[in-house]
C-alpha cells in the first residue's frame, strides 16, 4: 500500500509536498489528502475484481469531499449514498447516475423522487414500511424502482458496538427471519423490480470471518429466494474493511476480496455479480490532519498539549475513544527527553481530546500530523463553538489542489439572522 505521508530529511511529506509548507501557506487546522494513496486503494479493489462481474461503490460518508469523489469517478468507481445531499455531491463530482446505490434506513419521499428522477441504480430497502412507501412514490412518478432489501444477517461482527450493524439488536436491515415474506411482498409491489440483495454488518472490521459466516446466510436466503420467483442478479456485501490505525492487522484489500469472491465460488455462486460498499479502507489511510501546537500545559497528573484542531474537526477519538496515531511535522532533537501528553483542542467538553498519553517532544508553535483522518474526518466535523470547518487540500504528486477552502467567520451565520426589532 502506498505511504504518501513519508519522512524526507526530517520532514514530513505529502506526496512530495513539505506538509510544513502546506501549514504555513493554507493554516491549520488542515486535512490533507494524497491522490495517489485514493488511487492505490481503489486499484487494489478493481485488481482483485478482473474476471469477474463486480462494482466497487464508493461509501461517501465516508469522505464526501468533491475532489476525492471525482478521483473515483475517473477511476470509474460506483457510489454508495445515504441522502439527497451525497447524491447531489456525487453527480457534482462527474459520478453516473446508473452507477449510485441509495443506502439507508430512513429515506425521505423527496429524496426517493431524486433517485427516481435521475435513474440511480438500484436501492438498497431497510424495512417492510420503506418498501411501502417507495412503491407508491415510484408509482407517482410513473418509473419502476430497482430495488434490494438490505437484510440483516445476525452475524457479530466484533467491532466497536456504535459501528456494528449486522446484530439483531441494530436498527438497520430487514430481520433474516422476515427477509422471504418482505421479497414475497416485493414481487407483488408493480412499481418495484428485485434485482438484489444487500447486507452490511458493521464497520473497521479487522476479521474476514464474519463476512464469509453472513455471506453463508445470504446464500441460503437467496435460494429460496429464486425459488420464490425473485431475480437476483447482484448480492451486495456492504463495506466494513477495516485499516491499520494503531496494531490492528486487518488483511489487506487484495486479500480479502479474493477470500471474499472465491468463497462464493466454492459455494457454487460464481455466476453472480458482487457489490461492495468500502468507505474507510478506500481513504482512511489517504488523509492527514494538521494541527498546531497553542500551548503546553504541564499538570499534577497529565501534561496537556493543546492544539488548534479540536472535537469539532475530528470527532472519532471523542465518540469511540479511536485511537489516530500523531506525529511531528519536524521532529525536533531525539536527545531530549520524551514527556508524555494528551493532545486536547480548544473546544470547552472534557471529550474534546485527540490523543492520549503520546510520548513526544514539543514546544508551541510546533506542528502537529494527526494520521488516518481520511475517512469520518472532515465528513463527521461540525461548526461546534462556532469553530469554522478546516480547509482541504488535495496533493498530487508537486501540485496542490484546495478541495475545499476554510470557512470564513461570516460564513459560519450564513442564513441565520438577529430577531427583528419588532419581536421583543
Ligand atoms: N455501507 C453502509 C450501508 C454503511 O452504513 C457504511 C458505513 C458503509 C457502507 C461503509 O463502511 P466502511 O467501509 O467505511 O467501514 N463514523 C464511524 C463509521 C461509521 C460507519 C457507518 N456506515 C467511524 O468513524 O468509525
């Protein structure tokens, strides 16, 4: 895989751009994504797909960023969107609209007219209700909706509990034991086409086995299923590889593609075209966040490196206690001694915190890389204290493209406004 934030003479790099000179000219907090790590990613999904009938669909959750999504597009990448909103931004980007998949459990009637309207793919339906309702809105529209039902296979996925989807106990899919009378239901629905199946179990999944354990059920299913008069031309099977972030080992992109693929060949299901969903594995890697040092604040118990980027910019540490490694931007002297500090930002929530206990040698002004922020790091930011969204940068190779500039103070009231005088 392809390492595109490197060390050359004591200095951090994007690609081959000093990431000090990005700082001093962009400001931070900034994320910072490589091209050619988006690039090597996907290429590996694609490689370990030649032969066969299969679709890597981007999950742009995940990094929703124009820029980023216009980098699959070239590569002629399918998406998997959850609103209006992300279909908007993937057409934006030079996506296709026969290659969208409309993912989620509560899709609203106007953003199941957009699909309609503009010929998505196919999508994926969470609940016998869902189904309901986007018959009688396609039917309206006189179009015929391509549909799968997401099922929910019961499988653990042994994830943080927050991102584990596939259990009985989650909101999301179609219970496995009602998924034959739901697609029996579907057949009978005039404004509706089967054309699959969908399952997604969960998220930063280092195991292939919880995979394979769901497929095994979604084979059964979809025998019955046929057998019930129902085609199903593709099984979807969500996203959920996770990366490296700290210590884990989870089997690289090449590899658990093929494991994937060839379990449904030894299950005698070769013929089928097979969908995926990856968000993180495609650009976690991908991204890094700079931040600089405010203040140090030594303490009775803990030293406090405070920085500019904060909970608003990065919520995953906050949220799951995630773990992202951080590293000096220009290490200073190793013969100093290593002092120990929680990296916090400026944000007034004892949550707000980055890092932990991090052996480093700092001094304020100092910058800071926060590594591993490509994916649900820009995309889950939020204006929390008022704190305008980071900018973000683009790097291929020497050049440098600004994905999406810093917002400004008075951005941050875009549409809002004082009460009027005559309101007391
Ligand atoms: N498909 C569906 C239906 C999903 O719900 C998700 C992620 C994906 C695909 C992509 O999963 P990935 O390959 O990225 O694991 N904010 C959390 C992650 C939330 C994941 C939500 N669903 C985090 O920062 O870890």
């Amino acid at each position: 895989m392809v390492n595109a934030f490197t060390y050359i003479d004591n200095q951090l790099y994007a690609e081959h751009v000093p990431a000090r000179v990005l700082a001093e000219q962009y400001g931070t907090p900034l994320y910072i994504y490589s091209r050619a790590a988006l690039i090597d990613a996907y290429q590996s999904y694609a490689d370990a797909c030649t032969g066969r009938r299969a679709k890597i669909h981007f999950a742009v959750k995940a990094n929703s960023n124009l820029a980023v999504l216009s980098v699959f597009a070239r590569l002629g990448a399918g998406f998997d969107i959850v609103s209006g909103g992300e279909l908007t931004r993937v057409l934006a980007a030079g996506g296709k609209p026969n290659d969208i998949v409309f993912s989620g459990v509560g899709k609203s009637i106007a953003e199941m007219r957009m699909m309609l309207d503009m010929g998505g793919r196919c999508f994926n339906v969470e609940s016998r209700a869902e189904l309901a309702q986007l018959s009688r809105v396609a039917g309206e529209s006189g179009r015929i909706a391509p549909i799968s039902l997401r099922v929910n296979p019961d499988v653990d996925a042994k994830t943080h509990q927050y991102i584990s989807t596939g259990l009985k106990s989650t909101k999301f899919g179609i219970a496995f034991d009602d998924a034959r009378t739901t697609y029996r239901a579907a057949l009978d629905m005039k404004y509706l086409r089967i054309t699959g199946i969908d399952c997604h179990i969960g998220s930063q999944i280092t195991e292939i086995s919880p995979y394979l354990d769901a497929i095994d059920k979604i084979l059964e299913l979809v025998v019955q299923l046929e057998s019930d008069g129902a085609l199903i031309h593709h099984i979807d099977i969500g996203g959920g590889l996770g990366i490296r972030y700290d210590t884990e080992t989870p089997p690289d992109i090449g590899t658990f593609v093929k494991t994937i693929l060839d379990h449904f060949d030894q299950r005698g299901h070769s013929h089928r075209e097979i969908w995926f969903e990856p968000g993180r594995s495609l650009v976690g890697n991908a991204g890094i966040l700079l931040t600089r040092v405010e203040y140090l604040k030594p303490g009775a118990v803990k030293n406090f490196a405070i920085v500019d980027a904060a909970m608003n910019d990065l919520i995953r540490p906050a949220m799951y206690g995630a773990y992202h490694a951080i590293d000096a931007v220009t290490p200073r002297d190793d013969s100093q001694p290593l002092v120990t500090y929680d990296i916090v930002g400026p944000v007034c929530e004892s949550g707000d915190w980055l890092a932990r206990d991090r052996p480093l040698i700092l001094e304020s002004g100092d910058l800071l890389a926060i590594r591993s922020v490509g994916a649900y790091g820009f995309s889950s930011s939020s204006n929390y204290n008022s704190r305008p969204r980071a900018a973000e940068l683009l790097v291929d190779d020497t050049r440098v493209h600004v994905a999406r500039q810093r917002e400004t103070l008075t951005q941050l009231m875009d549409g809002e406004s004082a009460l009027p005088h005559y309101i007391k």
